[in-house]
C-alpha cells in the first residue's frame, strides 16, 4: 500500500505530530508483518522519530534555532533558506518502523513527528508498508 498525507503548517518552525494518521493507513492496509516508510517529499521539511508532549517541541524549535547555521550561503535561488535545506539533510526525510500483528511497533514514547523549517507551507508525506516475504 502507498498513500499520501497532506498537512497544512502554519509557522516558519513547526513540529506536528502525525503518528495518528500514519498507524491510521497501517490499520487500513493488508501489511501484518512488514515495514511502513514515511517519507516526505520536500527538501525545507523533514521527518523523525521522537517523544512529542507540550514544550519538548518548542525545545527541538529552540535547539534548531540555536544551531543555525549563519552564512555567507552559496545557494542560488534564495539564500535566507539555505538553513532550512541543511537542517532537513541533516534530520532526514524518511522513517521506517516495523509492523508486527497489523501495527507499528513503537517504543513507549516514540512518536512520527513532521518538523517544518520553512513554513507555514502544504506538506506532502508518503506513507508505503511493504509485506515482509513468507
């Protein structure tokens, strides 16, 4: 199964998280034992793997902030966001979490958590579970 999610941002810097939405397409899908890639298909966003509650995001938004690269930047189009691509290389586009009985298996805290550098933008995010082979 391969299904795209679509989110709405609304800040330059924002973490949302969208486990539900993602174990909401493992439930739908026919995957009992396998894998679920999220991906997303842009290079000013990224997604990962981490505990999400009130203020442990505006942490991560803090921290980016603090780790901010300042330039001078080489690229081309339009330098102000060259931090925004940097960062999204650095956490990475995809996670894939292993499906056991039809669900992924997090650990205890583990959230999927879309991290927005860029924004406020529409965001497009692929979710593929893939069978294991019997």
């Amino acid at each position: 199964m391969i299904k795209q999610l679509t989110f709405q941002t609304s800040a330059s810097k924002q973490i949302i998280d969208i486990t539900r939405k993602v174990q909401d397409l493992v439930n739908q899908s026919s995957t009992k034992e396998g894998l679920c890639l999220v991906f997303v298909q842009h290079t000013t966003c990224s997604v990962m793997l981490g505990e999400y509650e009130t203020g442990l995001d505006e942490d991560f938004i803090n921290m980016f902030e603090q780790l901010k690269p300042h330039g001078p930047f080489q690229h081309a189009h339009e330098p102000d966001h060259a931090p925004s691509h940097l960062f999204s290389s650095m956490v990475g586009e995809q996670v894939v979490i292993p499906i056991q009985s039809g669900q992924p298996t997090f650990g205890t805290w583990q959230k999927i958590m879309l991290v927005e550098f860029d924004g406020p933008r529409s965001r497009n995010v692929i979710v593929q579970t893939i069978n294991s082979a019997r």
